[in-house]
C-alpha cells in the first residue's frame, strides 16, 4: 500500500449496543482498512485504523454518521504508529 496512514479514533454519543462495531467492521473491509474496534467502559466506541490514507480518511467521515441506530456526538482523531494488522476485527 502507498501512503499508509493510522488513527486512533473515539466515537462517543449513543454508539453501544446499536450494532456500530459491527457496522464500523464492515465499512471498514469495504474500503480495505484495517485495524480494530471495540466498547470502551466510558461509553464510547474506540478504534485504530490504517490503510491507504484516502481510504482512513473515508472511514472517519463514515463514523461521524454511523449505523442508522446510532447518534454520534463526536469523533476524536489522533495520528498513531502503524501496528502491521492484516485485517479489521472486532474487539470485545
């Protein structure tokens, strides 16, 4: 991949138990990122994610809208160091 970037990225608002992980999962194997995302006990969803750095940049301006379910108040973006994942998961 050319131009690899990653984020660390906190979405908070009404954003568990509405599906967004999984949500988030999905956009993100449709734009070829990868990383993790998962529940933080606060609330609020928690992610890393890296690829190609248009594609990232996608995902985040997808995860200010979320699952039709979710109401997202904000999203945190903070550049990070590449951690070499070879897929997105869903961390529990």
């Amino acid at each position: 991949m050319a131009d690899v970037i990653a984020r660390s990225v906190r979405v908070t608002g009404y954003v568990q138990g509405v599906f967004f992980r999984a949500w988030t999962a999905e956009q993100a194997r449709a734009l070829d990122v990868v990383g993790w995302v998962c529940n933080a006990p606060d609330g609020s969803v928690e992610g890393h994610l890296e690829g190609e750095a248009g594609d990232v940049q996608k995902l985040i301006g997808r995860l200010h809208q979320g699952p039709p379910s979710a109401q997202v108040v904000q999203v945190s973006v903070e550049e990070a160091a590449p951690q070499g994942s070879d897929r997105f998961e869903v961390r529990h």
